[in-house]
C-alpha cells in the first residue's frame, strides 16, 4: 500500500511540475494559480488511465509508434484537462504542439528523479 501512494505521488508531483514548466515557458499557456492542484489532479488521472490503453491500442495495431505513447497520451490528456477546467488554457496548435512535448518530457525527468528524492530521504531518516 505504501509503495502504491508514492508511485501515486510521484506521478502526481511529475504531472504537476510538467505543467508548470509548460506554463512558465509557453506564453501561450496558462494554468490559474488558484487551479493548479485540481488541474494536476485531473491532467494525472486522465493520463493515467490513458496511457496504457493507448499503449496497448498502439502495441497491437502500429508496434513502431509505441515510443510515441506518451507524447500522445500527454497531448490527449492536455485536451480532456483544457475542457475540464477552466483552470488550464492553451492557444495555438504551436503551443499545444510545444505544451505536451514540455510536459511529457518535465514529468518523465520529474518521474524519474523524484523516486530517487524518496529513497535518500527514507534512508536517512532511517539512521
């Protein structure tokens, strides 16, 4: 159950701070201040779900794309979070283009990292 709500929070904290790098960097992009949290919520929960359906779509009829899974299911969850929320707002296809390009590859950077962050801290707390 432990180890379930840190990968849980990982992925939350990686969908979060893929948003905001998004944010600060694409003037076309904007994520309410007030709504970042919720926005993160549902942007991580519809990517969750998404994902591995995409993957396993993906995997049975066009292999070669598989890499591609996460910038696709990054740019649809992106989509569903903007119609969801009044709190995330993108414009221009450049932008959305741009926006799930930053947030797949920040989150993937976060997701990999932060599990390290978590094991140093609980090894150290630990002695």
């Amino acid at each position: 159950m432990i180890r379930f709500l840190i990968r849980t929070a990982i992925f939350f904290v990686s969908a979060l701070i893929g948003l905001w790098v998004a944010d600060m960097l694409l003037p076309d992009m904007t994520v309410d201040g007030k709504s970042y949290f919720f926005v993160a919520i549902i942007f991580a929960l519809i990517q969750a779900i998404l994902s591995p359906l995409i993957l396993k779509m993906v995997h049975k009829n066009a292999s070669a794309f598989t890499g591609g899974v996460g910038l696709i299911s990054t740019l649809i969850a992106l989509v569903i979070t903007s119609l969801l929320s009044d709190g995330l707002d993108i414009n221009g296809i450049t932008t959305w283009i741009l926006a799930a390009l930053i947030v797949w590859l920040a989150g993937a950077v976060a997701a990999f990292i932060l599990p390290a962050v978590f094991i140093k801290n609980k090894v150290e707390n630990s002695n």
